[in-house]
C-alpha cells in the first residue's frame, strides 16, 4: 500500500532513486553486520572441536593430548603413528573423559580444594620437589595455576568415580575361583602343590671329553633301564649315584615345587607317584628323578618381613628437602651409636605405629605401596635405608627379621579372587566408560588441526 501511494506521489525517476539507496542501506548494513559477529565456535582465539553435553572441547586441548600421547608410544615404542592419527586418538580420548566428567557431575561425584592440595603434596614428594617446585614444572608449557589445579581435580574426580563404578561392576563367582584353584594345583610348578623327589647322579666332571660325555650318558641309561625292570631304586641309589644324598637313597626331601630346579619340575611334571623320568642333563651331570610323593597342599609359601620405620609428612610446616635431611641425619645418628631408632620413631614419626616404635609387625607380599615394599625387601635384616619419598611421606625403614612363611587355603582362594578380578578389570572399566559415552551428547564441529 505504501509503495503504491509513493508512486502516485513521486516521479519515476525518484522512485528509482529511492529505492536505490534502500538497497544500498541494506548491502552496508550486512557488511557491517559481517564485520561485527564472531563465529559460534571460537573460543577465547581457540576454536571448538566437539562438544560433549556442557563441556566444549578445544583446538589446544586436542594438540596437547595428542603431543601427550605421541611422547608416550616414543618413549614405549621409539615410533608413533601418523599426526592425523593422533589428532582422532586424542580427540576420542577427551570425548570420554569430558563424558566421564558430565557422569560425575550428574551423580554428585565431586573434589575438594583440599583434596587438589595434598595431591600436589604427594606429587611433588614423589618427584623429590618442593611444591613451589612442582607447579613450576607443571606451568612450565604455559598453563596458569588454575588450569594446573583444575587439570588435578578432573584426574581426582575421574579416579573417585571409577572407584565407585567399575569395581561393583565385576563379579567372580565360586566356579570361576574353584577352576583358577584347580587350574594352580595341576600345574607343578606352582606354590601350592609339594613334591618329593630321589635321585641318582651321574657326574660329569668338567674337563671331561665328548667321549666321556656319551660313556657316562649311556651308564644313566643302564641304570634307568634297570630301575625299570624292577630293581630297588634306593639300593641302586646307594651303590651308583654321584650325588651327597646317595646315603638317603637319592631323596631330596618334600618341599613346594617352585624350591625345587626347575628342570626337575618339568621333568616330573606328567609323572604320577612311583614312577621315573627320563635321563636328565644339568650342569653336574645326568639324572635320573623318581616321584617319591606329591601332593597339594592348597598353600604357598612366601616370605614374611618385620620392620619398622619413621615417617615424616610434608605439609606446609616441613618441606620435602627438610624431610629428607632429618632422616639423614637421624640414620647417621643411629649408625652411630648415639640414637635409637625406636624412640626416633616415637618422638617424631607421624605413622600411627610411632607408640609402637615404628613396628610395623609381620608382614607379607602386597601389604605396602610398591615404592616402600620395594626398598624394605631390598633390605638385609639390622640395614637401615636411605631416607624414601613415597606418596605419603618420608620414610626410613630398618628391616629386624625375616622369616619363611604358608599361605592359608582361605588366603589362597582370596589371592585367585584378586587375580581373577584384575584380569577383569580392564574389560569391564573399557565397557562401563563406552555405556557412559553411549549416553553422552556429542557434537563434532571443525575438525582438528
């Protein structure tokens, strides 16, 4: 209606005019407009990649980790595959993780400042640096301390919400650890199964000739075609073995298979009780092996430490480097003859064993972190260790006794659970992380460069 008025009103000429500049207007008001908005998926000079429920992920963080995971297959492998691969692998990989991360954020799984600080505590012990120190290092590609220690509180969250999930998750059953039982005790060479086996030797001395070789090799065969036409393995024993044991008949006494060589073990292990091997070769000479007994005992044999030890914890009152060269020179004090380690440990350990002395009473494998069960099995009985950072502290250990020790049949079958569980373990975490990506919203956007 209003065009149609303009033409009665104006001339031709003006109306071409008119709506020249109309379209004029237009054409700028675009261009600037195209000046002014910002694309959708840029983000602070970066730009978005994927986005996984509320959580963006960017250009950088998909670099970062693939340069992360190129450095680890180099290191492992001395070769990584193609940029483009690890460009999709590392992608992949924060899809998940940003996945994870909405899951606990949807089932109030959540970390504390405090809980950030005494991961930087242990991470720094372990890596013998102060705090300052260690977020130096971890600054060290450009990131801010804020982006240090929310990268920490996402591992701590991860960690705490797999700890929930994955192991409810796996089951084992009473057949699962009746057949891994089972399987232990039909093999030889296992802790829980106790052999006892006789032998008769015939030496070979070291200077000897390849003719000599084969002469005293077909004298151990003689002797086993005669055991086997029925004659008394002791009285053949006695009159024709090498071996100090001739006078027991050749026995080498009941004991677990793995405290036996393991040539004997193979040699015997299709054997039942009674019945021979064949001529065997070791570096004394020929053998021949009779199964005098075997049975299983359903427990194992290990070895069981008593130790002590003191601990000093880093916190903001003592520093690591502090921590260490107290117990330096607690343990020259001790050498010396000036100290005592038990009322060291009691005037300054900060473990719940320090009213004890530090006693840490009998124990057996898998009882302490590995850095600290490494180190006190490194030991000999009366030595005292240089001072260790493990993730709870400092330690100095001195080792008392050691002793040799059986594992229960309930232990045992506690010990199958364990393996069978870890053996699980890994297929039921990767299932349970792609139920949780299943669920997730992804959006890829521009691709990786």
């Amino acid at each position: 209606m209003i065009f149609f008025m303009l033409m009665l009103l104006f001339s031709p000429l003006s109306i071409k005019r008119f709506l020249c500049a109309v379209l004029c207007l237009c054409a700028v008001s675009g261009v600037l407009a195209q000046k002014k908005s910002v694309p959708k998926n840029t983000l602070n000079g970066d730009y978005i990649v994927a986005v996984v429920d509320s959580f963006p992920i960017t250009n950088h963080e998909v670099r970062s980790r693939a340069n992360q995971i190129r450095l680890e297959l180099v290191t492992k492998n001395g070769t990584a595959p193609s940029a483009d691969f690890l460009l999709k692998d590392a992608l992949e990989k924060l899809i998940e993780e940003k996945a994870l991360l909405q899951n606990a954020k949807d089932t109030g799984v959540d970390v504390d400042l405090l809980a950030v600080e005494q991961s930087e505590i242990r991470k720094a012990a372990l890596a013998q640096m102060s705090v300052e120190q260690w977020r130096k290092s971890a600054m060290s590609e450009g990131k801010t301390l804020a982006e240090v220690q929310q990268g920490l509180r996402e591992q701590l969250t991860l960690q705490k919400l797999t700890e929930r999930n994955v192991p409810a998750r796996i089951k084992i059953s009473d057949k699962e650890i009746d057949e891994a039982v089972k399987a232990q005790q039909g093999a030889n060479s296992s802790p829980n199964v106790e052999l006892e086996l006789a032998q008769i030797l015939v030496a070979v001395p070291e200077s000897a000739s390849d003719s000599q070789v084969l002469a005293l090799q077909n004298k151990a065969r003689i002797i086993l075609s005669r055991l086997k036409q029925g004659e008394d393995f002791l009285a053949v024993a006695l009159k024709s073995s090498d071996s100090p044991d001739r006078e027991k008949g050749g026995n080498l006494g009941l004991r677990p298979a793995d405290k036996y060589p393991s040539l004997f073990v193979n040699a015997t292990q299709k054997l039942g009780v009674g019945e021979l091997s064949d001529v065997v070769r070791s570096g004394a000479g020929f053998h021949i092996l009779k199964v005098i007994n075997k049975r299983s005992s359903n427990k194992v044999a290990i070895t069981e430490t008593h130790a002590r030890h003191i601990l000093l914890r880093i916190d903001s009152k003592l520093s690591l480097i502090e921590a260490r060269g107290k117990l330096a020179e607690f343990r020259k004090q001790i050498l010396a003859g000036k100290a005592n380690f038990a009322q060291l440990a009691r005037d300054y350990s900060s473990d719940a064993s320090a009213p004890a002395g530090g006693d840490l009473g009998w124990v057996g494998p898998g009882n302490f972190v590995p850095e600290f069960e490494k180190v006190m099995d490194a030991l000999a009985v009366d030595e005292i260790s240089d001072p260790l950072v493990s993730r709870f502290g400092v330690h100095l250990i001195q080792v008392l006794e050691r002793r040799q020790g059986v594992m229960s049949e309930r232990d045992f079958r506690e010990l199958m659970r364990n393996n069978l569980r870890d053996k699980k373990y890994e297929e039921t975490y990767s299932q349970w992380v792609q139920e949780v990506r299943g669920h997730a919203y992804v959006e890829y956007r521009d691709s990786p460069q």
